[in-house]
C-alpha cells in the first residue's frame, strides 16, 4: 500500500531499524524493489532521482504513475521519494504526481546559498503536505557533500536543520555515490556526534558502497533513511550480462528483463534483512 514516507521513516526509528530506498529507474526496477520488500516482509521506499527523470525525456509522469501503480498493489508499506532534486520545477511537481516525499539537493550551493534555496523548498513543499529531505554542502564538484572524504559537521547540521526546517538530513560520514565495490568505511565517532546533535532522521547516501557490517553499525549509531541505488543496477545488468552470454540470439526482452527482475528483488531483500538486523 502507498504510504507516506514520513511514516515509514518515523516508524523505523522508533523501532532502532533502517528504511530501506530503493533507486527506481524502470518498472522493473519498481516492481523488484517491492517484490524484494514483501519477501522480506519489510516497509520500504521507491525513489525516483531527477537524473532518472532525465532518462525518461525530462517527464516525471509515465514513470512515477508506473511506480505509485506497483506501491499501491504491494501488500507492504512504500513510500515514494524523488530524490536528489535540484530543479525547483521538478520539486514543485513532485506532490501533484503521488510522491510522499522529496530531497532537495541544493548540496553544490554554498551554506548560506545552501539554507536560503533549501528553506523555501521545504516552505512549498510542507504547504502541500510532503516531508522534505536536504543535505549539506562543504564542497561543490558533482557529487556535492558525498564526494569521498567529505565529512558534515555535527554543529553547522544542527544549525542547518533549525533554519531550513527540513524533515531529514542527509550526511556525509564516509560514503560515496556509485561505488561498485563495497569497501567504504564509515565514520561512526562522526555519526554518534550528529546523532546527538540534530533530532530528524539521518539519511545515509551512497550505500551501495557500504559492506554489511558497516551498515548494521552506521543503523544502530543512528542512521535511519538508506539509500541504495547502484547495488540494484550492478544485480540487474549483471543478470543480463549473463542471459546474453548463455544464448546469444536471445531477442524477447522479457527473458532477460525476468533475470534482471529477480536479480534486483534478491539484492532488496539482503539488504532491507541487514537493515532491519540492526536493532
Ligand atoms: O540517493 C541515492 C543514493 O545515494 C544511491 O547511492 O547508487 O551509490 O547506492 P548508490
Ligand atoms: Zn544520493
């Protein structure tokens, strides 16, 4: 069933477990996302990124009606998040189009910049019901506060959070975006320090990076919203890779994209256990 993100993240950290975000760039990613969920009986969020919308020509609609359709259907909670938005455009399309929630990444702006764009978003979009995530900035370049070695600091993000009026902060505690391997070491002194600091829900990107155990850790020093976006992509090209290779004049997209499918729903599954490990 749809449910609002705020829900499933409150949820979540009440009982000392992460939240489960699945980055969704086809229906096939959608659809194992929650397949994956209800195998592990777990709530779980589906999260559009503008670079996705992107893909789909610039249009949020045809996607987003696609994934709200595979929320609605799943007989767990999912929520649904667009995420990393820098457009205000996008933002603003974001509640009209079935989102629960939305990031507004304003990260590459410098901190007053950064606390000036941010609070207005999140004035909009509270004005129309939707929880808002942000993150900090330190440094600008692509990747924003999560190019590695990038580090929040516990007092600016106290301070951030109180003049912005965001309902989660994203932080930079050792990981980073697009990572392919899964050796990235967390800073869990760092996180305690924003975890006493800052009272919303911390959100940790780039965990694709992450190894199990350092998961685990990052959920019970406080970490709560867990984005995941490259694992799935590694599991669904993988599989793919592999169909080709085993009958390479295979022609029907369906039996690969079935592969792809199951592949991605297994990768969800690991992880939403991991996170829900943690209490
Ligand atoms: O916002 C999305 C995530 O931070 C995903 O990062 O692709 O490195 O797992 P990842
Ligand atoms: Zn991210």
């Amino acid at each position: 069933m749809l449910t609002p993100t705020g829900e499933i993240v409150a949820d979540a950290k009440r009982r000392g477990v992460g939240a489960g975000a699945f980055n969704v760039i086809t229906v096939e990613h959608a659809e194992a996302v929650v397949t994956g969920a209800e195998a592990a009986g777990c709530a779980v969020i589906l999260q559009i990124s503008e670079n996705a919308v992107r893909f789909h020509h610039g249009r949020l609609a045809p996607i987003a009606a696609a994934a709200k359709a595979v929320a609605e259907l799943s007989s767990v909670p999912v929520g649904l998040h667009l995420d990393h938005v820098e457009s205000d455009e996008l933002f603003d399309q974001a509640a009209g189009n079935g989102f629960g929630s939305a990031m507004y990444d304003a990260s590459k702006l410098e901190y007053a910049g950064n606390v000036a764009a941010t609070a207005r978003a999140v004035a909009r979009g509270h004005a129309c019901g939707l929880w808002v995530e942000s993150e900090l900035g330190e440094v600008g370049g692509k990747d924003g506060a999560h190019k590695p070695g990038v580090r929040t600091d516990p007092d600016e993000a106290a301070q951030f959070v109180r003049a912005t009026g965001v309902d989660a902060l994203a932080v930079a505690v050792g990981s980073a975006h697009a990572m392919t391997t899964q050796d990235a070491r967390l800073d869990h002194d760092l996180i305690a320090r924003i975890r006493n600091a800052v009272a919303v829900p911390l959100v940790l990107h780039g965990s694709s990076g992450v190894p199990d155990d350092e998961l685990r850790a990052a959920v019970r020093g406080g970490l709560v919203k867990v984005n995941i976006g490259t694992a799935l992509n590694i599991a669904f090209t993988g599989a793919i890779r592999e169909a080709i290779r085993r009958d390479a004049n295979v022609v029907d997209p369906r039996k690969y994209l079935r592969d792809a499918r199951d592949e991605m729903a297994e990768t969800v599954t690991h992880a939403l256990q991991v996170l829900t490990a943690a209490a």
